[in-house]
C-alpha cells in the first residue's frame, strides 16, 4: 500500500466494486481491506423498480465501476 491511497483517517483513494443504485456505490478501502457502501449527498435517483432505475444505475455502473475514486467523509 502506497502512501497516496490512505491520505488520512477521513480520506483515502479505493476502487468502486459495485454499484447499487443511481446514487450509492461500494469503494474497497485499501487499508482496512473491506467494502465500504457510499451514497452521494444531495443527489437522488429512482427506487428500485421506479421508472428509469435500471438506467440511473446502469449510467453510473458503465462510469464508475474499476475506477479509482478519492473518497472524502
């Protein structure tokens, strides 16, 4: 593990594994070595089973998914 992917307690840079909605998405956490589950402030997507979910979700999973991410809590 680098330096750069753990900046400090509260800001690290992991990789997104999963998305499970328009707005929340799974980062691994390189130094605890776990999942961590995010949701996107102020943002708001259909429910699951709503009217254009499955798009929200598949335009943010085509995006994101692999990509390193710099997470800031």
């Amino acid at each position: 593990m680098t330096k750069s992917q753990v900046l400090n307690e509260k800001s690290w840079i992991g990789t997104v594994v999963d998305v499970h909605s328009g707005d929340s998405l799974s980062v691994l956490h390189p130094q605890k070595n776990t999942v961590e589950r995010l949701y996107f402030p102020h943002t708001r997507a259909p429910a699951v089973n709503l009217p254009w979910s499955f798009e929200a979700r598949e335009a943010l999973r085509r995006r994101a998914i692999g990509q390193k991410v710099k997470v800031e809590i």
